[in-house]
C-alpha cells in the first residue's frame, strides 16, 4: 500500500501560474494523486475554493478535508512532510515550487508583448 493511498487532495489552481505548476510538481515529485480543479475557466471551482478557504487568494489545497489557504508548493510540501503524510525525497520538482510567474509569462498568457523600459 502506498503512502498516498489514504489521501484525498483537492487543489484549486490555475491552469498558467507559477505558484500553480509548483503545486503540481510537488504532487508529481510525491507521486500523489489528486483533483486539479481549474479555477480560471470554471467559476463553480472558485466559488467553492473561496468557500472552504474563506479567502480569494491561489493556489489552495485541501488534504483529507484540512484547507491549506494560499500556499506555494514549498509549503505544500513542507506541511505534507510535517504531518508524516509523505516521506523525504531525494528527487527534485520538475519546476520551481517557490515563485510565482514571471512578468513575461503574465503578457504572454494574456497575448500581450511585454514592455521593457530603459532607464
């Protein structure tokens, strides 16, 4: 039986956002399986995860009914680790876990070209 067998995760991200892809790669990195549930395109996902969480802030993940509120995928993980719901890896996240998108990334996901201002 797998240490991730006995959990239920809900994590209430975006579909292009740093903060988001560390989320994700922490649950890659563990090799748990969850619900990616897309609040940008869905409205009801939101509503709920503003409901549970009490907040309008992302990512939020809720592990086994306990709401972790606008959190990096570090403190995903470091929670996880705490609450010995996972073991230590020595296998690093695909994508950073700490940040989120760059300036660049916002435009390019909006189609818009960046302005760069030289001082």
């Amino acid at each position: 039986m797998s240490q991730s067998s006995n959990l239920k995760i809900i994590a209430y991200l975006k579909p292009h956002c740093g903060w988001s892809r560390g989320v994700r790669a922490v649950m890659e990195k563990y090799k748990l399986p969850f619900e990616d549930r897309d609040i940008w395109n869905d409205i009801n996902q939101r509503v709920e995860m503003i409901q549970k969480s009490g907040q309008e802030l992302s990512p939020c993940v809720e592990v086994n009914g306990h709401m972790l509120a606008d959190v990096s995928g570090d403190e995903v993980e470091a929670w996880l680790l705490a609450q010995k719901l996972v073991q230590p890896s020595g296998s690093q996240a695909a994508v950073p876990t700490d940040r989120g998108c760059s300036d660049e990334e916002h435009a390019a996901q909006r189609g818009e070209i960046p302005v760069h201002f030289k001082g």
